[in-house]
C-alpha cells in the first residue's frame, strides 16, 4: 500500500483508517506486545514519522483500537444477551445465563482481551494527557452501556453493576495472557499431569468468576 500525501480532510481521515485497519489485521496475527511501529509502518505503506503525524505512539494507535473493538463488542453482546437470557426465569437463572453469555462473548475475542489486559500496564504509558482523557472518556461511555445492559437483564445487581462490569472486563484482560498456554508449559503439564490443575481456560474460569459474582449480590430473601 503506498499513499500520495494527505492535502484533505477526507484524505487524512482514510490515511488514519488504513493504519487503524492495519494494526488490527497484524494482531489476527500476534499478541499486541509483538505490534512494533516500525512493522506497522512497512505494512500500511508510509514511513515511521508519517504514522507518528496521525498517532502519537505505537500506543496510542492499541488505545484508539481498543475502543473500536469495545464498540464493536458491546452492539454485539446486546443482540447476544437478548437471546440468550430468559427474562422470566428467576434471579439466580438469570445470573447464571449473564455469566454464561458474558464469558463465552469475551473468550471468542481474544484480540479485546489482549488489548484490555495491555491497558494499564502498557497502554496508557507513552501516551499524552489528552489521549488518555479522549481514551477514558470513551471507556467511562462504554462502561455506562456495559451497565445498562446489565441492569436490563439483572436488574437486581443494583448498584453493584458497574463494579461488576469494570471488573470483568479486567478479569478478561488479565487471565487471557493464560490461554492458551505456551508449548513448554502444555508439555509440563503432559510430563506432571498434576499441574494441570494451575491451568486456566478463559471461558470456564470467567464464567465460574461471573457467576460467583452475580449470585454473591443478588438480595436475599
């Protein structure tokens, strides 16, 4: 891909997109700690310092994907929510369905969760004032839509929805760096099946944390 120089908005605007697109078609391919800024530049077509015109930083660009990729993810979740939580079941059934929905939606995209767990650790670094308040801006938008859907299936969370939210989205990021595993560790676990207990699964583990945590609130009656 080469590109002529951006003299219009409209241009500039497609140059930031195809370095957009560009990095997320590189992470169907590596972990976000693999994506360096020069191999993103070879890729999209255009030198370093022209990236650099459009984002400030390798960062910078993973922070604005990240909020792609939330928005992309909580319009699908809603229709997935939809279908899959009986809105006449009890409390508990309801819970369980959430849970359910939730860590099956999250472990199908891990690409998210790659990038949701890099977030604080690597993300936010590097990264200028203003960045980071347009990125948490976007983040305290999607974590409110997060919670009304929540709300709208389980309305008996109450006011734990949004703790629930902001904290399954970190459990996703932080226990999708275990799975799956390398292969020395699948071959530890073959040699010493024992240690096979410390191994995690992210739709399983996620859905038993969800549950735990979703029931554990719900009102006594």
């Amino acid at each position: 891909m080469t590109f002529q120089r951006a003299r219009s908005d409209e241009q500039r605007e497609i140059r930031r997109r195809a370095i957009l697109d560009t990095a997320a078609a590189m992470l169907d391919e590596m972990p976000v700690a693999e994506l360096s800024l020069n191999e993103l530049s070879r890729r999209v077509g255009l030198a370093k310092s022209n990236v650099l015109r459009y984002f400030e930083s390798r960062e910078a660009v993973l922070l604005e994907l990240l909020d792609d990729f939330l928005a992309t993810w909580l319009d699908e979740l809603a229709a997935e929510l939809a279908v899959g939580i009986e809105a006449k079941a009890s409390p508990e059934v309801r819970a369980g369905q959430l849970a359910e929905v939730l860590s099956r939606s999250l472990a199908e995209r891990m690409v998210l969760c790659d990038l949701v767990g890099a977030q604080g650790g690597v993300l936010e670094h590097n990264v200028s004032v203003e960045v980071v308040k347009r990125h948490k801006r976007s983040s305290h938008a999607k974590l409110e839509i997060m919670v009304a859907l929540v709300r709208h299936h389980l309305p008996e969370v109450g006011d734990g929805a949004e703790t629930f939210c902001l904290m399954s989205l970190i459990s996703a990021g932080a226990v999708a760096a275990y799975d799956p595993p390398p292969p020395s560790l699948l071959a530890a676990y073959a040699d010493e099946p024992e240690l096979g207990a410390l191994q995690l699964d992210l739709r399983d583990a996620l859905r038993t944390s969800f549950t735990a945590t979703l029931v554990g609130v719900l009102p006594r009656v």
